[in-house]
C-alpha cells in the first residue's frame, strides 16, 4: 500500500502527464497525432481520478492540505 507522500508524488507526475499531453493534443497539426495523444489523455485522466479517489479515501477532510502539490 502506498503512503500518502507516495500517492501525492504520483498525482504530481500525472498531472505534469496531463498537461503535456493536452499541450500536443492543441498544437498538433497531425490528425492522428493529436488523436492518439486525446486518447492518452483519457487514459491519464482515469488514472488521476483514481488516484484522486484513494487520496479523498486516505485524507479525508483534509483536502485542502494537500492542494498545494497540484491536486484538485
């Protein structure tokens, strides 16, 4: 089981994942370039929601603890 430090580390690279990709999928002249990195993006979301989901678990009321990591 992850820490909580562990999972704040994670969400902090995820979120950095996030919006790398959503800056190819909005300069990208390819099509299927840009598609490819959408779909990324979905799939980086789902994992930022579940991360999202065990830290609301492991923290609880405590959210506003943790917005300054990048969390939200």
């Amino acid at each position: 089981m992850d820490t909580v430090a562990e999972l704040i580390e994670k969400m902090v690279i995820v979120n950095i994942r996030l919006w790398n990709l959503m800056d190819v999928v909005a300069g990208e002249e390819d099509d299927k370039k840009c598609a490819q990195a959408a779909r990324d993006v979905v799939k980086v979301n789902k994992h930022r929601a579940a991360l999202k989901q065990e830290l609301d678990k492991r923290f609880g009321d405590h959210s506003a603890d943790i917005k300054m990591y990048g969390v939200k």
